[in-house]
C-alpha cells in the first residue's frame, strides 16, 4: 500500500523543496505498511496482498513516475498515478476488511496533494474519494468509518492546498526580492569599481598636475640664473677669442674648457625647455597634418638610435589630423628612442597607425626588455628614468604625457618583464580647443 | 647711436645684457624695479625698453604699460623666464612689442633688437 505524493510539480518549483517533501511522504505511508504488516502477522495472505500493493506503488514512483513526466508530462502521470492509488487502495482495502488503518492512506494521501497550478488536480482528488468509497461501501466497509475518513481528507486536502498556496506565494516574493538583491549587490559592485577606477585616475591626474606646477615652479627659477651664466660665458668665450696673445691655459679655456662648458648650459637648458613643455604645453599653433607623413618624419629622426633592431612599420593611412604636428613628432621619436634603448640587437620596433570611430590609434611596440609594475606605475612621472645615472633625465615620457594630454588624447601601456612594451595612443580627430591658455599677464605670480 | 633702457631686479641678468648689448654698440640704461625705471624717463629717452616680467612693485608690463604713455616712440620688450609667451607677442594690446624668452640665445636677442629698432624708425623717422 502506498500514499506517495501526487503533488503536480510546476515549473518554478525549486527541485530540492518537491525531494525534500516526497522523502517525509514516503516515510509516512512506509510506517502505515509497516503497522499494517504488524496487524495482519499471522494472516500471511493479507500481508502478502498488502505487501505487494505497497512494492508495485513504491517501485512505480520510484522507477517510472519521473520518465513517464518527463515523457508525457506531468498532468498524464498524476492521472496514472491516481488510477494505481485507486486500484492499489481498493486491492488493500477489500483484502484487509477496510480496518480504520487501511482508510488511514486516504486522508494522508490526500495531505500530499499539491493545489497550485494543475487545474486537474480536484477532480482526481474527487475521483479517487468517490471511487474508493463506492467500492468500499459495496464491499462491506462501514458507513460512519467511511464518512470519518471522507470529511477528514476533504480537509486535509484543503488545508494541504491553502498552505501550499501560501508557501508558493511568499517562496516567490523571496525569490524575487533575492533577484532584486543581487542585481542590486552587483550593479553596486560595478559602480563602485567604476569609482575605483576613476579616483586612481584622478589621483593619477593630480599627482602629475601638482608635478607639474612644480616642474614651472623649478623651471622658472632655473631659467633666470641660466640666462646670464649662458650669456656671460658666451661673451667670455668671444672676447677671449678676439685676444691675441693667450697663455697656453687661457687657450685650452678657449679651444676645449669653455666651449664644454656651453655644451653643459645647453643641456640644462633643454632639460628646462622640457620641463617647462611638460608642465604647460608648447604654444606651437594647431593645425591640420598627415599623421603618417609625420611617423615617417618621426622614423627618420629617430633612425640612428634603431639601427641595430628591425623597423616595421604598418601605416594605415588614417589621413588628416588637427594638432600640434612638432610635438606629435617629439612623442614618437621619445618612444622610439625608448624602444631602441630598451631593445637589444636583433629585436624589432614596429609603430602601427589605424584610424577608428573615434579618432586615431597609434602604437609604438618593441620587443625588448619590458617593465615591471612597479616601473609602470612611475613612467610618466617627470625625473622617473631607469637608465644609468646621467643617462637619461627621465623627462621624456612626462613630456610625451603632457602633450598627449593637451591634444585630448589618452596614452596607455602594456609591457611584462622580458616581453616588450607596447605604448598605446589615442588622439582625437580634433583636439578640444582651446587646450592650450597662455598663461596670463597680469598673474602676479609669474613672470621674471 | 641707439638708446636701450634695461629693467630686471637681478642684477646679474641686467649684467650680461649690458654686457651683450654694449658691445653691439649701444648706450645702455638700467634700473632695479618699475619705479626707478619711470624716474630714468624723465632724463634718458631710450629707443628701446627691455623688461623683466616678474619684479617687487610694479610688473614689466604695467611698466611698459606707463612706457607707452610717456614715450610712445619706444620699442618694448618683455623678457621672462616663465613660458613660451612667443606665440602671444603684442596680444595684450599694443603694450609690448616682443617677447623673448629666458634663457635668450645672444646673437638671436641682438638680431631681435636691431630688427625691431629698423622697423620702428621707419614706421617713426625722427623717433
């Protein structure tokens, strides 16, 4: 004998609730047939009947009920379901005499009912009540049992549904708000790595702003000794020229010392011009250039540091650009030099131009030495240089910054240690204008 | 012979300037801030006026603001250490005829001064 579950599954019911449900069902209907075994000790037909109703129902809920939904569907399976319940209650029923413990699995079946959803679910539950009590009146059940039984499992089945009703209805309020919930966790996990992204960039922009007021702040008091040191050992050096009759040291000033020594005041002086580009732009005017025309130009300048690598270049004639052509000029050759420097011999540099929907793209890539993160994280940072000291004075990715900048463009690096670094430009087909505001003259703070 | 007034309150710089441009022949002037500038006016009538930018008081180009009025015929030069002006020479106004930047290249500054000393005494024969 058997009161498995007839509940008729829906789609959104979740797979763990219906299993968790059955086992409690089955485990009931398990301690029924076991009480029924107990009664009918002794009577070994009786048993064996109740017995073997019991194994055929288990087996068939075990076995075929999930096939047969999975094949016909869930309302044919509830109906073959309800014909075995019937025929299976009857066979029990009429072979044990219709004691109150058979009768039992007709409220406990109907316990299991599942109200939501199937629309046929009421009328097998009619069905199999008005069935079981014909036959189990006609075959000499007694009548006031048989009522007992009846109204006990009309409402156990509406009790059974309204509960379920009710499960099904806060389940899916808790469903829904979970959904909410998590699309709400994760559009907040977006939004804040958005705003992670653009504080590090903002305090990346600040850092190299702040750098660079210091950079004019230095230039400017550098620029003012500079011009009278430049201009007095230029004159120096003429009028020791004009002389006629110099000492063998005065000549060695003349021929060697001081003609180094203008070389060195030129140096700093570049090294100034450059920090002051970083720091403000130059005022060269805008206008419209052929930005392969000025790779090309770029390619020529920098060629005596590229000698020993293989130059490829993939122009892809992205045509007519409005900027500052000298120091779109000037970017190049720092990144080319880089490259060459950081390249050993027998490696490649290749610059690659691409025109895309919303300006320019291009790229400087080596297959040299590479960075560290560490490295990457300075390399725009003005007097940050990893060449030797007094190599390199560590300006000129500054400078490439500074300009990119002021054209409205973005630079960005990709580079792993030992695997070469890519430099990524993007410009603009039109810079915003105006970026470059001569500073005023009436600042008070300028000037000298 | 030209007469140039230089202004800057680094007396090294006003040094090497006249040091540059009396050999170029010229008669030089100088002052230590604006307002010793302006009183050098009243007896000295230079042709050309150089300027510092930045000075304590009154800035190089309020004072070659005060030189456009009081000896218009004048050539004014702002020099600075700053910026790359170059590119707004005589932007604010007629009030500075050029603009050279700090460190300047001597041979350049000179050409610079005769050019525009050339210019203004045909645009004002008699100046």
């Amino acid at each position: 004998m058997d009161a498995q579950p007839k509940q008729a599954p829906q789609e959104a019911e979740p797979e763990h609730f219906r299993k968790g449900m059955e086992s409690i069902a089955g485990l009931g209907s398990m301690a029924l047939n076991v009480a029924l075994v107990g009664w009918f000790w002794g009577q070994w037909s009786v048993m064996f009947t109740i017995l073997s109703v019991s194994v055929v129902l288990t087996l068939f809920n075990l076995l075929l009920v999930e096939r047969m939904a999975r094949r016909f569907g869930w309302g044919v399976t509830e109906a073959a379901r309800t014909f075995l319940n019937i025929v299976g209650m009857l066979v029990a029923g009429i072979a044990a005499q219709w004691i109150p413990l058979v009768w039992t699995f007709m409220p406990y079946g109907l316990l299991w009912f599942n109200g939501a959803g199937d629309r046929w679910v009421r009328h097998r539950m009619v069905t199999y009540m008005v069935v079981v009590d014909v036959v189990a009146l006609a075959t000499g059940a007694r009548v006031d049992t048989a009522l007992a039984f009846t109204v006990l499992s009309i409402f156990s089945y509406a009790v059974s549904e309204r509960r379920v009703k009710l499960m099904w209805g806060s389940l899916k309020q808790e469903l829904t708000q979970r959904e909410a919930l998590e699309k709400a966790n994760r559009d907040l996990a977006k939004a804040h790595q958005e705003l992670q992204m653009l504080h590090q960039r903002a305090v990346e922009q600040e850092k190299l702003s702040s750098l660079g007021m210091l950079a004019a702040g230095v230039a400017h008091e550098i620029n003012n000794p500079m011009s009278f040191v430049t201009s007095n050992v230029n004159s120096m050096l003429r009028d020791l020229r004009d002389e006629q009759n110099l000492s063998e040291v005065m000549k060695e000033y003349v021929d060697d010392v001081l003609p180094a020594t203008l070389d060195g005041i030129k140096r700093v002086n570049a090294i100034v011009a450059d920090l002051r580009r970083f720091a403000r732009g130059d005022p060269e005017a805008h206008t419209g250039f052929d930005l392969d025309v000025e790779v090309e130009s770029a390619l020529r300048i920098a060629h005596g540091q590229l000698g020993h690598l293989k130059v490829e270049k993939d122009l892809g004639g992205v045509g007519m650009v409005v900027g500052r052509p000298r120091q779109i000029v000037q970017v190049l050759v720092n990144l080319l030099v880089n490259a060459g420097y950081a390249t050993p011999a027998g490696g490649s540099v290749s610059v690659i131009t691409r025109r895309d929907k919303d300006g320019v793209r291009m790229e400087v890539r080596d297959t040299g030495s590479g960075m560290s993160e560490e490295t990457k994280r300075h390399l725009f940072e003005p007097f940050f240089t990893t060449k030797p000291a007094g190599e390199g004075t560590g300006l000129g990715l500054s400078v490439v910054h500074g300009i990119i900048r002021s054209h409205g463009g973005r630079i960005a690096v990709e580079s792993e240690p030992g695997q070469g670094t890519s430099f990524v430009i993007r410009l603009p087909l039109v810079p915003p204008l105006p970026t470059y505001e001569p500073p005023s003259f009436r600042d008070k703070r300028m000037g000298g | 012979m030209a007469r140039i007034l230089i202004v800057d309150d680094e007396v090294h710089v006003i040094g090497a300037l006249r040091r540059l441009l009396r050999r170029e022949g010229f008669s030089i002037e100088v002052a230590l801030h604006g307002e010793e500038a302006l009183e050098k006016l009243a007896t000295f009538h230079p042709d050309v006026v150089i300027s510092d930018f930045r000075m304590r008081g009154m800035n190089g180009l309020e004072l070659l603001g005060h030189v456009l009025r009081l000896a218009p015929t004048a050539v004014r030069v702002l020099i600075s250490g700053h910026a790359d002006l170059s590119s707004s020479g005589g932007q604010p106004g007629s009030v500075i005829s050029h603009f050279i930047s700090k460190p300047w290249d001597d041979e350049r500054l000179v050409a610079d001064v005769r050019a525009l000393l050339g210019s203004q005494g045909s645009a004002t024969p008699g100046a």
